[in-house]
C-alpha cells in the first residue's frame, strides 16, 4: 500500500491497506489506526473527502492524536461544513500530547516563553536541568511535541477563523447584504477557545487579526490591536512592532514608523522585517547610507529578503553605485523571475548608462550596446505585462536614441493604443508625423490631445497648422476664427487670421485692430508677424511643403506654437504662387520645436 501510495497510485494503495486491516487482529489497535489514517490520506489526494472523513473519525474515536485532527479539520473546511469544523477545533484542543503530564505541560510552557524572551541557549538549558549541564533529550523531545502542536491548532485556526461565522449567500434572496464584520466574530470565537490552554497561539491569532484588517485597509483597527501587544511577550512584542512599523509606513507617519522598527529590532536584533522597516525610514529622510547598512543587515539574517534586496538597489541607486545597484538588481531576478519590478530597474540601469556622458548626436559603441541591452531587457519584461503602457513608451524612446525611427514609433503607437491619454505619448507620435510631412495622421493626434487637455490653446493651433501645411486654408481660417473666440488674447491666432484674410481676400480689418491693440497692451513684447499666407487654388495639385531646415535665430526662446517672424524691410505680400511650387514656411514645426517637443 504504501509503494502504491508513492507511485500516487492512490485507488491500489487504498485496496492494499483494506487488505491489510482484514489481516491485522482486533489487538492490534494501533497498527490499524495508522492503516486507517493512511486510507484518509488517500482518499483526500482522490479529492473523496467524504470517504476520508469516516477514516478520519475512526482514528479520532479510538486514538486521537493532533495531526489526524488537524487532516479532518482539512475535509471539514473543504467540504464547507462550517458547524462541523467549530465542534472539531473544540475537541481538537482537548487532544493530550503524548507523554507529557500537566507539570511537563507548564514547564515546557514556562521554557518555551523564556527561550523566546532570551537570545542564548544557556538560560533555556539551566531551567530545564538547573543540576547538570547536559540538556535532557526527555524534554526536549516533549518541547518539539509541544510546538508541532501549537503549530498545526494555530494553522487550524488561521483556516477557519475568517469564514466560520460568515453566512453563505442566500441564491433566492435578490439582495444579499452581508455584514462586513463577520470575520471578525470567527477570530474573536477562535481566541476565546484558545486562551485557557494556548495562551501563544491565541496571540499569534490575534496579530493574523490585525493582518487581516491591514489587507482590508482598516488601518486603525490594526493599530488598536497591535498596540495591545506592547506588554506581552518580547517575541510577539517584535511581531507587533514590525507590523506597527510597516502600517505608521503607509499612512505616511514616518516619526511612528521608525519609533516601532527601533522597538522591533531591540526586542529581536535578527529580525530581517524590522530591519527592513527601519531602512526605509532612513531612505524617506533621505539618509540612504545608513538605510544602505539596514538593508544589507537584513540580507545578512534573511539571505532571500526579497524586500531588502529591492530597496538595497534602490538606495545604491540614489548613491550613484550602479554597479552595485544593477548587482541587487540581478540577484532579486535570480530569486524571483517572475516579478517584473527587477527587469525594469534592470532595464533602467542599462537605459541610464547608455545615456551618461553622450550628449552629443553621435553614439559610441559603448552606449549603443547598453541602449542595446535595455531594449532587450523592457522586451522581456512586456512578456510579462504585455500591455503596459509605460514599457511600451520606454521601449520606443530607447529606440529613438538607437536612431530607429520605424521601432520607436511601433512601440510609441502601441503605448498609445494601451493608455491613450497620455499626452507626452500623443505629441510625440503628433510630432513623428509632421516631420516626416504626414499632416492627416498628425492631425488625429493633436485632435485627441485637446480633447484630454481642452483648456491647452497649443494643440488646438497644431491642428490650424496642419490644416494650413495642406493647403487647406478655409478651414484653417475657420479653426483660427474659433480659437480667438475662446482666447481672444492670443497673439498667434491673431497674425494667422490677419495673414489668411488678406491672402484670401476676406475683410481683415477687425483682426488687425485687435492685433494692434493687444500689441500694444502688452508693449510690443513677444509679439510676432506672420509670412502671408498664398493664395487659395481649386485646381491645386501639389500641397506646399515647408523648408524645415529655416529656423529662428533665437528659436530655442520659442514657445512650439509661437508664430515666425519675418524681416523688418519686407512687409508687403509677396506676388501669389503657382500651384504647384514649393511654398516657404517657418511655421510651429520649425526643426527647433518639433525637438524641443520630442525633448
């Protein structure tokens, strides 16, 4: 039975061990009851957790003992009988452990309480033999008996306590209206059936309490019952702090927060959370040295503290140790390749070396490989988050840098498709499309970049200009005409409209008022004149392109919407142009602007 059992051959197992019970004499009690808890262990792999219940409860009712109790509190809970699993936690308590009298009872407890509340063994061992140094192995087999004990009640209550006294939803009652404190009442139950007998578990259950409140986000309901912990024994004292810490943390309470990791590590110096808690402390007040030795004291006690290795790279990043920081960085990946934070300080680590020391235009080798290297880290990471937005938009500025222009915009694109309200991601794909004279996509841009910004003037404008760039200048017209109704203080709507009314051959003698009435309410300063515009052709075949390599002297002083300026000695309207030549305009997307929105 037992071969059949590790082969997870369970069905056989189980018809080897009724075999062998038909075998076994009626004295031989115990070796049947071991038979017996053997088939409730096989029925359960089967998932028949009625069929291991009945094996169960003929252990129970001959020869209890806590971990048999503990698998048919498993089949209660999986079988959802919630009256059954209440009666059964009671009887469970009253299981004697085996061998150990009442006075064993309260000297083990009394040994386990001072082991807890002392760091050295030697206390532990003077009063459990205070005549002779050698430690009885008696007791100390008793002591393993009596937490492997503790362990499975406590792990008992832990599973039943959050839904014994939560009322199953009625399927023929429309509105079900649960009370949000029900899974209150199951700990509360639990704790008073744990303190006459197991007074440490019943402690233990409490803080889960409070744990559970956190994970519901009621903050100060974990903190009335953490504080309660304060006179209680220094090893739950520790457990309390640490959780005290980490909710003062949250809300923000930096003051408490660091008053509790102080308590937590002084009742227990080894107690990688606390050290953890009390790092962080010091990295908000910005002491990122001394965080930098918390963290690295808590990898020291706890090799896989996930959480200290993380911020250990975060505080090396604020020490300007990259090498170290990208060191944390690949050791948390080893431990744990699924969480996508790693990969993405990975991938910023290599973003941000490709980027020092390379202002200039032209890459090195150096920092290609590195942009390189980040482009193939934020690709691994959106097999984890494929549709993350910001990856998306890393991904394509990382290509910009490599000078591919194609990619960067694939992956700009499908950040927008994910998050289309970002407006850095909608004036860079706006942008792309100008500069390569792609006016109708562009447009789509800067449309939905005003609707999430209506009260921005500048997209509303490069959407004009684009109008104006494919020679469609009545709807330019009519587009400016809206803007100065909305802002009737903007300059550049102004010279627009007074430079399309002539060129149309509309009245503009009302917007020239305005223009020079604004002019001189703000002294002349910051205004511009505006090439004139040509003339509108029905048989217009060919739209004008603009000459982007003419900028502006002073063109990085320039807003990205500002209008051009022209020569002081050439203010009269050039002669119209033919159709199909080439126009010259130095409008808003000169190559200065459209770099200082890429910027």
């Amino acid at each position: 039975g037992n071969i059949y059992y590790e082969q997870k051959k369970y069905p056989q197992a189980i018809k080897m061990y009724r075999m062998a019970l038909d075998q076994i004499p009626s004295t031989g009690k115990e070796l049947r009851y071991r038979i017996f808890r053997n088939i409730g262990n096989a029925f359960i792999k089967l998932g028949q957790f009625q069929d291991a219940v009945e094996s169960f409860e003929s252990v129970m009712a001959g020869s209890p003992d806590i971990q048999t109790a503990f698998n048919l509190m498993l089949c209660h809970y999986a079988r959802g009988d919630k009256d059954k699993m209440k009666r059964h936690f009671v009887k469970m308590l009253s299981i004697p452990i085996p061998g150990m009298t009442e006075e064993d009872e309260e000297k083990v407890s009394e040994t386990f309480n001072e082991e807890k509340m002392n760091d050295n063994d030697d206390n532990f061992n003077n009063s459990m033999n205070q005549s002779t140094d050698r430690v009885d192995g008696l007791k100390e087999e008793l002591k393993l008996r009596n937490e492997a004990a503790n362990e499975c009640v406590l792990s008992a209550a832990r599973l039943i306590a959050p839904i014994i006294h939560v009322e199953d939803p009625n399927p023929n009652q429309k509105n079900n209206i649960s009370n949000p404190d029900e899974w209150v009442n199951g700990y509360k139950w639990i704790m008073e059936q744990l303190r006459p007998d197991y007074e440490l578990v019943a402690s233990k259950l409490e803080i889960d309490m409070a744990m559970m409140y956190m994970k519901k986000r009621r903050f100060e309901d974990a903190i009335d019952v953490l504080k309660q912990f304060e006179r209680k024994d220094a090893s739950l004292m520790a457990m309390a702090g640490t959780n005290l810490s980490f909710i003062y943390f949250l809300e923000e309470d930096y003051q408490n927060a660091d008053k509790h990791a102080d308590r937590a590590i002084k009742a227990d110096r080894y107690n990688a959370k606390a050290l953890v808690n009390k790092g962080n402390c010091l990295f908000v007040a910005g002491e990122y040295a001394r965080a930098k030795e918390m963290y690295l004291e808590a990898v020291g006690v706890e090799a896989d503290c996930v959480e200290a290795i993380y911020n250990l790279g975060l505080a090396n990043l604020k020490l300007s140790a990259v090498p170290d920081a990208q060191q944390a960085f690949d050791k948390l990946y080893t431990i744990l390749p699924s969480v996508p934070e790693a990969l993405f300080q990975i991938g910023s680590i290599y973003e941000r070396n490709g980027s020092i020391g390379n202002n200039s235009n032209m890459l090195t080798s150096e920092a290609q490989s590195e942009l390189e290297q980040a482009a193939k880290t934020y690709e691994m990471l959106l097999h984890k988050l494929p549709s993350d937005p910001n990856v998306c938009n890393k991904l394509g500025l990382v290509y910009e840098r490599l000078e591919d222009e194609n990619t960067a915009c694939h992956w700009q694109t499908e950040s927008h498709r994910h998050y289309p309200v970002n407006l850095n991601v909608i004036s860079w794909l706006g942008v792309w499309y100008v500069k390569r004279e792609m006016y109708e996509q562009a447009i789509e841009y800067f449309q939905r970049a005003a609707l999430v910004q209506p009260s921005e003037v500048k997209w509303r404008l490069m959407v004009t200009s684009c109008y104006r760039r494919l020679g469609d200048f009545y709807k330019a017209l009519e587009l400016y005409q809206k803007i100065n109704e909305d802002y009737p203080e903007n300059i550049e709507a102004l010279q627009y409209l007074e430079a399309l009314c002539k060129d149309l051959g509309k009245p503009h003698e009302e917007y020239t008022r305005k223009l020079e009435k604004l002019r001189r309410s703000v002294g002349g300063q910051g205004t511009r004149q505006v090439t004139n515009v040509p003339q509108s052709n029905q048989q217009r075949t060919e739209r004008p392109r603009p000459q982007n390599n003419q900028v502006e002297e002073n063109g990085h002083n320039r807003s990205p919407m500002s209008a051009p300026k022209v020569p002081t000695n050439n203010n009269t309207r050039p002669p119209p142009q033919r159709p199909q030549q080439r126009v010259v305009e130095d409008d808003d997307f000169g190559d200065t602007d459209v770099n200082m929105m890429l910027g």
